[in-house]
C-alpha cells in the first residue's frame, strides 16, 4: 500500500478485510464532514462528487487491468462499468441513483464496451446472464452484482438485463478480460491508497489531488500488490500489520513487499500504454511526498526519493529498449518463492 489507511465510511467489496467489512457508503449526517471543503454546490450533492472520482479511477483501472492481463492468475471482463446499490446508503443518500432499480449504473468508462452498447449512468441492472443477483450472508447488492460478473472471465458474450424508465431490456456484448480486481474510491479525504489482493481503494482525497498520470502511478503500485499475491504470501508467513508490523520480521518482509510492488508498477504503466518514468516524476511531486508519508513515514516505507531512484533503476534495468508488453520475468518469479 502507498501508507496507512484509516478505514472509515467506505465501501464494502467482494472479500474485505475486517476493518472494511459491512461499512456504508455516504451517510447524509457525514457527507458534509467529508466534503467540507467542496464547494456548497458539491457538497449539497456527494454522491455525483463521488462518482465523478470513481469514474475517473474507473477509467485507469480498466487500461491497466487489460493491458496486464497476462500477468494475473485471476480474469474478469472488464465492461466499463461502475455500479452501486442502495442499500449502500442510509436515509436516502442517493435516491436519486435508484429510480430504476436498486442496483445501478453509477458510471461507465467512456468508449468501454458497456458505454459503446448504450449503458447509461442510472440504468437499473436486474439480471446478469439471465440471472438476478441475490445477497447471501447478508452482503450487499452491488457485490452480488460484482461477482456475478466477474465469473464470467470465460464468456463469449456478457448479457445484462437492464431497466430504464420503466423499460427491462437485455444487452449482449463482448468484453476484453483483465486482471480480477474490485476497483473503488473511498469517501474519505486522507492521502490513502490500499490493496487486499481482491480490492483496490484509493481516498478521494488522493483520487481528487491527484491527475490521470498520478492517478495512474498510485494504481500501479497497488496493483502490484495484487499481482505479486503479497497478502496471500506474507499471510502464510504469520507477518502482522499494524503497530506489530514495525518490528522484527515482520517490519523487513512488509519493506520487501512494498519494494517489490514499486518495482513491477514500473511494469504495469508499461504494459498499460503509459510512461513508465512517470511512476519516478510522482514520488517527487508534493503529492507523491505526502502519499508516501512525509516527515511521520512508516519505517516500512522508504524514502519518496528512494522510491523515485528504485523506479528509475528498474527501468533502466529491465525496460528501456526492451519489446513490449513486460512480462517482468525477475519479478513474477517471487510469486511462488518463499521470503528470504
């Protein structure tokens, strides 16, 4: 991860940690806690604002996980869509979104297969692939939704039932795979990016400072996370987070993770149709110095120079004037090795 995230009003996703399981996307009593520095007409409407960034982050996400699709042992489609549901919100957040059904078309990626079919924002979704999507275990809609879409990585046509002012119609299109992964922007204003190998999250804070390139690099690294299966490799190792995760054994094989993860975002830009240097021009930024912690970094985080350097290594190393895409042989390799 880029630094310690505070997990608070965010989203729940298909498989979270237990400090993000269950919570709630936009209270109204907080929603202008959380946007209190937008301006009184963003504020009077946080869940456009929201959305906006979940677009945008939707936007690098679908270039990113189909241009490293090789390289991820788990595939979903990605369709372009960003969906959301009511019982999400509390008190009516966001009624406004649900008018044609309780799970909906928060965004589409523009030129995406589902922009290209005419999905629109709003859209009620009532089935995939002729089926409707149901909560067990007391879940939530958007994540029956979700997993209901990525099972179909295999398919030779994506099928979603959609209704639209009062109108149920089926649109059928072909989706490229990429990487499975649950893509999110948090409702919270920190400097905070995390991955738990099944969900990536970036702040709207950071989403909101951030630009396209930035936005890009930040996603990068906690892809790299995913791919390089770090939580499911340091959890065999017994390896603690947290206060514990500062010290011994625990504090190195985090540092290593998090080294590695640097190193293959260099990779995944690549792969994406990026600028890989851009990954070393962030960790310079006043924004790349904040995500990285500033003066109250972590131990576990190297210095944002440190980084930019170990960025600008790997490229020399491993990327210029190489054939594309990347396979990142040297690194891909540590997947199914145990830690040093």
């Amino acid at each position: 991860m880029l630094y310690k995230v505070c997990c608070f009003l965010n989203r729940t996703a298909l498989v979270m940690p237990k400090c993000m399981k269950r919570s709630v996307k936009l209270a109204i009593v907080l929603a202008y806690m959380v946007f209190a520095q937008q301006s009184a007409a963003q504020a009077s409407n946080p869940v456009d604002t929201l959305a906006a960034q979940d677009a945008r982050l939707a936007a690098v996400s679908a270039r990113m996980l189909t241009g490293n699709s090789h390289l991820c042992r788990r595939h979903m489609p990605i369709t372009g869509l960003v969906l959301h549901s009511s019982d999400q919100y509390r008190g009516g957040a966001a009624g406004h979104a649900f008018g044609n059904g309780e799970v909906a078309v928060e965004a589409v990626v523009p030129g995406s297969v589902a922009d290209v079919s005419g999905i629109k924002v709003n859209d009620g979704i009532s089935a995939i692939a002729g089926q409707p999507f149901t909560t067990p275990g007391g879940g939530l809609l958007r994540d029956s939704a979700y997993s209901a879409l990525a099972e179909l990585a295999d398919a030779s046509a994506i099928e979603i039932t959609i209704t639209r002012e009062g109108a149920e119609k089926t649109i059928s299109f072909v989706a490229p795979t990429g990487c499975r992964a649950l893509v999110e922007v948090l409702s919270d204003r920190g400097i905070n990016a995390r991955s738990d190998g099944r969900v990536i999250q970036v702040s709207y804070g950071l989403a909101e400072a951030a630009n396209d390139s930035e936005l890009a690099v930040i996603f990068a690294h906690e892809m790299g996370h995913l791919v390089l299966e770090h939580r499911r490799r340091l959890e065999a190792e017994g390896v603690q987070k947290g206060f514990l995760g500062e010290f011994g054994k625990n504090r190195r094989l985090n540092r290593q993770v998090e080294l590695e993860a640097d190193r293959i975002a260099v990779h995944l830009l690549a792969n994406a149709g990026y600028d890989p240097g851009i990954a070393a021009s962030f960790w310079r930024t006043k924004l790349g110095r904040r995500a990285g912690g500033g003066i109250l970094r972590s131990g576990i985080y190297p210095s944002p120079e440190a980084r930019a350097a170990l960025s600008e290594k790997e490229i020399a190393e491993h990327i210029a004037g190489r054939e594309r895409p990347s396979n990142a042989e040297h690194l891909m390799a540590l997947r199914d090795q145990p830690f040093d």
